[in-house]
C-alpha cells in the first residue's frame, strides 16, 4: 500500500484496488474441506451477509499462486450468470500470517487468500442424501433445466467446467441451482487448438473420449457428465460408478454399447482405444436398463449418453428437448421447498462421529473378505446381494470400500436416522430414512460383478407389491423399486430397518466434504 | 479467452488517455520525470521481451505480461515497486494466466543469465513470488487481457491483404512499448497497424476502411500515436527496434532515482 508522506492525506490510493482482508468476515464454522483449503461460512461484519469462504493455501507452494486457483479466479471474473456461483472478491489474511503452529510468516505469499462467494445452502449430492428425500418431477426438471442453462452459457463463453458432479452443483433455498467449483475449468478457443489433459472429470462422470486418451474435446465432455446425473437424479444412485479407469469404461460399454467406427468414427484413431478394445461387442442398452424413465427423459437421456461426442447432444439442444416442454413441467424454482441448513456446527461433529463408527466398521468389514462394500445396487433384485445381507441391523455393507482413490470424495454424508429432513415428498412407507443414499455410501463395490441385470432378466421396473415396509430386512420384497414416486425408485431395499443402519450409514468415499462445490 | 470482448473486464477497464502517463506521487517525490516514467516502461517492456525469448513461451505470453506490467503503474507507484522486479513477476503471472507456465527457478537463472552481475536485477524465487501476490492484488485480480493479434490476422484476411502480415504483426508488437493496450479496444490497435502497414507500403484501403463503420478519427490518432513513437525513439519501422535510440544512462539515471534495492 502507498503511505502517503507525513503530514499529507492518503488519498491518492484508490480504495477499489487491492483485496480487503479477511477480517472483514467473522468466521462462523467450517463447511467443506478442499484440496486446496477449507471453506468456511461467515458473515460480513459490516453488512450481515453470509458468504462462503473458500481459502486457498499458500503454503507448500512452490510456484506461488496455484495456477488452479488463476483458472478458477480468471475463469469466474469474466463468468457473470444466475446458475453459476458468483465470485464476489477475493480478500487477504493480513501478513504477516501466523501459521497453523502460531509461528509468525513473515512471507505474504505464504500468507492466505479467500475467494468469497455467495452462500448457497446445499449441494445437488448433499441434497438428494437427506433422508426421506426424494424429488418429485418438476423438481429433477427445474434442477436439469438450470444446470443446462448454466452450462450454456459457459460454454458460450468458452469455458469446459470439465468436473460436472452433484456436488459441484450447489444449491439455495429459493431453489437456485449454481455451477460451483472451477478449479478444473479450462477456457477453450477453436483457434487454439492445444492439447487438453484428459486426467479430468470426477470418474463416474467421465466421458468415453477422455478414458480413451483424447487430448483434443470439447462441450461434450460436460454434457456426458451431465447425462450422469440426469439419470442418476431419475435413477436414484450413480449410474456408472466405476473403481478405477478401465473398469470405468467397461460400465459404459456395457450400458452405452461397444463403440466402433459406425457409430463413433474416428474412435479407433484415440490413443488408447487399442489398450481397451472390448473383447466382444456389445449392445447399446440405455433403454432397457432405465425403461422405468419416461419417454421423453429417456429420449434425452439416449442423446446425452451418446458415445461419440461428436453426436452427443448439446447444452442448447438439449434445452430444447421435449422432456422440458411437456407435462410436468419443470418447476419454478422458487416453489421447491426450503430445506433446513445442513451446515449446523452440531451437524457436522455429529458426522465425525458417525465418521468414527464407521472407520470402526471399516475395519471389522476388513476383516471379512468382500470386496464390494459398496452397497447392492437396488436394480439387481435376488440377485448375490440377498446372501451378503444378513440383517436389518447389520451395518456391514455401509462401510467404505477398501479403495477410496478412485472415486470422487466430497461432501460430509448427512446425518441420518428416523429423524429424517422435511420432506414433502411420498416416501417409501415404513422408511423414514430410506431413500437416496443407501448406495452412496463408498463408490467400490456393489456394482461391480454386474452393473446391470444380465439380459432376459431385467428387474421389474416398479414392483408392483412394494416394499414399504413390510417387515423383513428388505422389505419382504425381493426387489424393484418399491416407492411411490415412479421416477425415484429408491429406499426400496432396505426395507424398515432404518435404525439397524444407524450412524454408519454413510460411506467414506464421499464423505469428505458436503460442500464439495466450494473447493 | 472470453469470447466477448465487449463484456469483459478488459474492456471495462480501459482507461481515458490523461489517466495513463500519470506519475505515482510517490515517485514524482522521487523526482522522477514523465518521460524518465516513459522510458522505464519501454526498456522493461524490452527485458520482459528478451526474458521470453529466453524461456521460449508463445507471443501471448508477453503481450500479456507488458499488459499488467503496464496496468500495474496505473496503480502502483515504481518506487514502491520495483520495475526490475515486476517486469520478470509479470512474466511470471502471465505465464500461468496464458496456460504456458514457466518456473520461477527457471525464470531466475534466466534473469541472471541476461541481466549478468548486475546487483539490481537479481532476484530469488521468493521475490518473486513474493512480488507475485502483490501484482495479483494491484491487478485486482483480472487476469484476462485481449491482444491486437487474432483481429489483426481476421482483418488482414478479410481485406484480402494477408501479404502485409509480417510487417503489420511487427506493428503490433510494438505497440507495447505504448499504453495503447490500456487505453484502446484491441481490434482498433490492430486496424490503426494496418492502417499505417497499407499507407507505407502502398495499398489502397480507403473503401475497405469505410466498409467496416468504425470511426476513423479514432484509428487515425492511433496511427499518429505510433508514428510518434517511432519518430520520437528513432527506430528503425522496418526492424520494428524502437527502444534502440534509447541510452543505457538515461535508464539508469531514471531507475537510480528509484533506488528500491
């Protein structure tokens, strides 16, 4: 800063450049966790308002400023749009800082910086954990429709999120919908046509082009990501939850089909394609795994997950679609029911210490071999799954898998148990806490000997008995999809044992921050 | 890069022509003259360019580097910060900006190797990135900067005298040494360059200028600006090495004057 000399007023120094420190912000508690920093709630002294506190460390830094932190900070200054996050400044802590020890820093550039944001409650992933939630249709529609029109205009503007996830799509009580998280966005320009890495994208929601080495991608690989949830929110769990890149890309074969120089041309040119050839070929099979979908959401969903990118539907088309001009429509957003904070201070040691119990059942599940910890998906009715479930109070199958690496970590899993959020939402009867996240948990297992029921024994899409609650660890229903809204088939397995799933619920993988978003 | 120029921060930016010679109070108590400030720029701008060479990172790079270089002592007094120091931080910064990233170790042997035993150009990599927190603070954090480059080419292209390129691309280059970058939208830099590259060489471009509606008084006064320039510095157009005419005692003369290290 310019001090003006002795005797003379300092008003030469324009108060609009520089950062404010960051004590211009009280902070209120931490709510996320980063790779880069935490990320705090806080209040403006002077105004009152609430903001979110996202730091950036400093510190181990050995070229400066992270250059994430430039993409981000460039990125967001030129974004300026109603569904993607609002970076509102960035503020300093005073140097010289004291360290975590309480050792005085004399370097600034060791010191920190915060990127302040607007506030937003939820995250889409932390939002469709609460128990007992389930969204309706018009909420999924208003949701997509957003996270579209979000996505538009940063491609309009040049810009690949590149780690379309739930919890990167935050979320405010007036329904608002944000893109958040840009440490991995790029801007693009057809001019420049330099190689791109394709070490990006969160796995479960990586597109083909990038598993199969592409340098050179563009909008597509979001819209992939966008297919992801799209179904997932129909769905009610990820839809492709690989462990580790191969293992990603077989799951999309095995649900999207083989690709070949027919239906992808040029596919057999990407630099890997050889390394992951399938041995076989095999059918496309989107329609007859989410047959439950409506016609017009599958419709969509075909376009979305189109193997070649080069077809994959765009965020403009894909406004366009019918699924959002035909009954219901997508609601306004300002109709979604508010839902309860989830960043109480109580709330998040309540979830370290469900954290706890569940490194305790971690361990105990070690030592019995069963390498998909992850929980059974619901659509594999009668399938392994009635053998490793023993019991309604059995906590075994929430524990985290033994692999955590692959496999996107956000987000602190919720709180659960018969206290269920508010909800206005049907629930499967019998299961207060049921719903969502039972398969959440940890990203392994579950899945993997079969993401989908082989052919010719395709689950019933709705069993028609359903499961409420009819006593028995699943519901006395050997599968299906048991719950009353048709488009949100969840809960159904795990009958009415919601207090035998007590605090371990939730699984490691994506326990680590809620507010994934604000890395 | 933002695909609209109209809407970004760059454009919001510029700055009215009397905003930007203006010497830091600071560094007019330094007894620091406007054109010694002048002067500093240019020959920083020169070190900037030559360290590029150096470390070999795209056009862009530099141009971005001299634009917050540049941007930076609209703000920022050189008293307080020291252009030697700056200059290779901005270097630094824009390399990270522009996607070509150079190391800061890499960065400082360059800086020695160039600028030899010279006591005042040495900096450790903690200098820099030291000095690069306060340039991201000064720049209020607006990385992006939009250059003459790619509407020169489409421009070139669309008058159908792509032969003028090198010529007109060295034009550009040059217009670094100036404020221009501050002051004017990028395509109007590039149109005064061609401007000047067609009047030099011949061409006639009266009715392609007419057919583009964009005020000529504007473009002209550009064009007079860096024809002064050059007529001012004595360089030579065609090599495009206008900080020739400039002595190494007048820069140090003007830097001594600043003597922050």
């Amino acid at each position: 800063m310019a001090v003006a000399a002795p005797g003379q007023l300092n008003l030469d120094e324009s108060p609009s450049w520089g950062s404010r420190s960051v004590d211009c912000f009280e902070k209120l508690e931490q709510i996320g966790e980063g790779t880069y920093g935490q990320v705090y709630m806080a209040k403006e002294i002077k105004t009152g308002e609430i903001v979110a506190l996202k730091k950036i460390r400093m510190d181990n830094e050995r070229e400066g400023f992270p250059i994430t932190a430039i993409r981000e900070i460039k990125i967001l200054k030129k974004l300026h749009h109603e569904n993607v996050i609002q970076l509102k400044e960035i503020v300093t802590s005073p140097g010289p800082e004291k360290d975590e020890q309480g050792k005085p820093d004399g370097n600034k550039y060791k010191g920190s910086i915060y990127m302040v944001f607007e506030y937003m409650d939820h995250d889409l992933t932390g939002l469709a954990d609460r128990p007992g939630m389930r969204f309706a249709v018009p909420q999924i529609k208003c949701y997509m429709k957003q996270l579209l029109t979000g996505l538009h205009y940063c491609h309009v503007n040049q810009v690949l999120h590149r780690d379309i996830k739930g919890s990167n799509l935050l979320i405010d009580n007036e329904g608002n919908l944000k893109l958040a998280d840009f440490g991995l966005a790029r801007s693009f320009s057809s001019d420049h046509n330099g190689n791109l890495t394709n070490r990006v994208i969160t796995l479960w929601y990586r597109p083909p082009e990038l598993l199969l080495g592409t340098t050179k991608y563009g909008p597509a690989v979001d819209m992939w990501s966008v297919g992801c949830i799209f179904a997932e929110l129909l769905h009610g769990k990820p839809i492709l939850p690989g462990k580790n890149e191969p293992e990603q890309l077989t799951k999309i074969f095995e649900l999207c089909g083989t690709p070949d120089e027919i239906n992808w041309p040029g596919v057999s040119k990407l630099p890997w394609y050889n390394n992951f050839k399938p041995s076989r070929p095999m059918k496309r099979r989107v329609r007859e795994v989410f047959k439950h979908f409506d016609r017009h959401a599958l419709d969509l969903l075909e376009r979305m997950l189109t193997l070649d990118p080069n077809q994959r539907i765009s965020a403009k088309d894909a406004l366009d679609a019918e699924y959002f001009w035909n009954d219901p429509l997508p609601c306004d957003p300002k109709s979604l029911p508010k839902y309860e904070s989830s960043h109480e201070f109580q709330t998040k040691k309540k979830r370290q210490q469900q954290r706890q119990q569940e490194e305790t059942a971690k361990r105990q599940k070690l030592q019995h071999p069963q390498p998909h910890a992850r929980l059974p998906p619901i659509q594999q009715p009668g399938q392994v799954h009635s053998q490793i479930r023993p019991g309604p109070s059995q906590p075994i199958h929430n524990a985290p898998p033994p692999q955590m690496a692959a496999g996107p970590g956000h987000h602190y899993g919720k709180p659960r148990g018969p206290s269920g959020g508010p909800s206005r939402y049907p629930q499967g009867g019998g299961n207060p806490s049921g719903g969502y996240n039972p398969n959440r948990g940890g990203q392994g297992g579950g899945y993997t000997s079969g993401p989908y029921p082989p052919p010719g024994r395709g689950p019933p899409p709705y069993a028609g008995s359903g499961m409420p609650g009819t006593g028995g660890p699943r519901g006395g229903s050997a599968g299906g999809y048991g719950v009353g809204a048709p488009n949100y088939p969840q809960g159904g397995p795990y009958g009415a044992n919601n207090q035998g799933r007590g605090p371990n619920m939730m699984g490691g993988g994506r326990n680590q921050q809620q507010y994934g978003g604000w890395q | 890069m933002a695909a609209n120029f109209w809407a970004s921060s760059h454009c919001k930016q510029l700055l009215d022509p009397d905003d930007v010679g203006v010497l830091q109070p600071l560094d007019k108590e330094r007894g620091l003259t406007q054109e010694e400030f002048k002067l500093i720029k240019i020959h920083m701008t020169n070190h900037i360019w030559k360290l590029a060479q150096q470390v070999k990172v795209r056009q862009r790079v530099i141009a971005t580097a001299v634009t917050y270089f540049r941007r930076v002592y609209t703000r920022k007094s050189m008293t307080e910060y020291d252009p030697r120091l700056v200059a290779p931080t901005c270097l630094y910064l824009a390399s990270k900006a522009e996607e070509s990233t150079v190391q800061a170790r890499l960065l400082v042997f360059y800086i020695k190797k160039l600028t030899g035993p010279d006591e005042k150009y040495r900096f450790e990599i903690k200098d820099i990135l030291e000095m690069e927190m306060k340039l991201l603070e000064a720049l209020d954090y607006y990385l992006i900067v939009f250059h003459p480059y790619r509407a020169l080419l489409q421009l070139l292209q669309d008058a159908g005298m792509t032969d003028l390129t090198h010529y007109a691309w060295g034009l550009v280059n040059d217009t670094y040494k100036m404020d221009l970058i501050l002051i004017y939208p990028p395509y109007m830099i590039a149109l005064a360059c061609i401007y000047i590259a067609s009047v030099l060489k011949d061409k006639e471009t009266t009715a392609w200028f007419e057919e583009l509606r964009v005020d000529m008084n504007v473009v002209k006064n550009i064009a007079i600006e860096i024809l002064d320039f050059y007529d001012y510095y004595k360089g030579d157009t065609c090599k495009g090495e206008p900080a020739r005419g400039i002595p190494e005692e007048r820069i140090n003369a003007a830097l001594n004057k600043l003597a922050t290290k």
